[in-house]
C-alpha cells in the first residue's frame, strides 16, 4: 500500500496568511480601541478652547493633563474617520485570516493510499479500481489535478487527485494504479503514466545516442586533422 501524505508547504502558506492577516488585525485592534481614541480626546479637547489665544491655553490644558503641547497634527473628524477605517480593516482581515485558518487545518492529518485493488483517502472515499471507468487529466500537467470517474452500484461517482496537496511521487505511483486498466481513449488531457515514463526512456536514449554521435564525429575529425599534419610534415621534409 503507498500512502501520500499531505504536502505541508501547500498547505503552510495558508497559515502564513493567517499569521499575517492576525497580526496586522491586532494592530487594527490597538489604533482603533487605544491610539486613535487617545488622539481623538485631544483633538477634541483642542477644538473646544476658544479660537483666540488658544496655543497658550493649549499649552496649559496639555500640560495639564500630560498631553503632548505641540498642536494636534488631525482634526477630531478625521481622527474619527480613521477609527472607522480601522474596524473595516479588522473585518477584512477576519474575512481573509478565518478562511485560510480553515484551509490549513482542513490539510492537517490527511493522506491518500492505494494499491493494484483500490484508491482511498482519510476522508473514506474508496475507488476500486475495476471501477474507473474514465480519467479526467486536463489539470493534471500545469496544477496537478485529475478526476477520476468511476461507477459503484450503478451510481457514476468522482474522485479527485492533487498531487499540489499531497507528496508528487507517491500520487504519480496511485495514478498508476489508477490508470492501469485503462486504454488511452479513457485518459484525456494528459499521457498516461506508463506512456510518459517510455518517452522520458526514449528521449534519453535518443540525447545519449547524439551526444556519442558528436563525440565520435569529433574523433573523426581530429583523426584526419593529425593525418593532414603528418602528410604537410613528410612533405616539407
């Protein structure tokens, strides 16, 4: 039985965004509820003083209350817009953060396994493989998707294999399995397997073979260069 197990990489970046998405959603958290509120009492207290001779009582009322003297850089409509701005961005991060959350842990403990009989995964779905009936391959090549098409009780049934989210080599092996009672007609979008490993074959043979064709024609060629020096040489003697 060859089990694949999940892909970790694929299925770490989803963390990483929630990592990203939770931190910059904390920082949303801290200027919306604790800096922006702050900002906002000043700029406020600012406002009310009377417009005449409002930097000197300014000074007083900040000093005061242990607030920065310098005049507020925001008006406290702004300030308010900006705490706003924060809560939205708070959301965008849930609505971004929760779902790849989701996604990582939905990843964590799977595998896919099979054998020459059948193909199942840790979700309980089992393909035998006398079933397959068909084997959609379009994605397979470009992002390492296929569908598997196969008929149980009378019931047309699909099953799909990624080799993105679980180990490449082992998936290669099951789509073997897979394909092993299949005819090229039941296989689209893709070579079969067995056919791609007797191309990889040939196509080496064939790169081998040139590669000593060259080789041997450089020996030929060295060969009547050494003999045209030799009769130059008995010549000029």
């Amino acid at each position: 039985m060859i089990r694949a197990q999940v892909h970790q990489p694929f299925f770490r970046k989803f963390l990483y965004v929630f990592l990203g998405c939770t931190a910059f959603a904390g920082w949303c958290l801290y200027d919306g509820l604790i800096k922006y509120p702050r900002n906002l009492t000043i700029a406020e207290a600012y406002e009310g003083l009377p417009e005449e001779g409002r930097r000197e009582a300014w000074k007083e009322l900040a000093a005061e209350n242990g607030w920065p003297t310098i005049t507020p850089s925001k008006t406290a409509s702004d300030i308010r817009h900006d705490i706003s701005t924060q809560f939205m961005q708070l959301i965008l991060c849930m609505l971004f953060g929760i779902p790849a959350l989701m996604m990582f842990m939905s990843g964590q403990g799977t595998w896919v396994e099979g054998d020459e009989t059948v193909i199942r995964n840790s979700k309980g779905q089992e393909v035998p493989i006398d079933a397959i009936t068909k084997i959609d391959k379009r994605k397979w090549d470009a992002k390492g998707i296929a569908k598997i098409h196969y008929e149980v009780d009378g019931k047309k049934k699909k099953f799909v294999m990624d080799d993105f989210k679980y180990e490449r080599e082992p998936m290669g092996q099951l789509m073997k399995f897979a394909e092993a009672q299949l005819t090229e007609e039941q296989v689209t979008g893709d070579f079969l397997e067995r056919d791609k490993e007797r191309i990889a074959l040939q196509q080496a043979a064939e790169a081998e073979e040139e590669e000593y064709d060259g080789d041997e024609e450089e020996y030929e060629d060295d060969g009547e260069f050494e003999a045209a020096e030799d009769a130059e040489t008995k010549s000029n003697s």
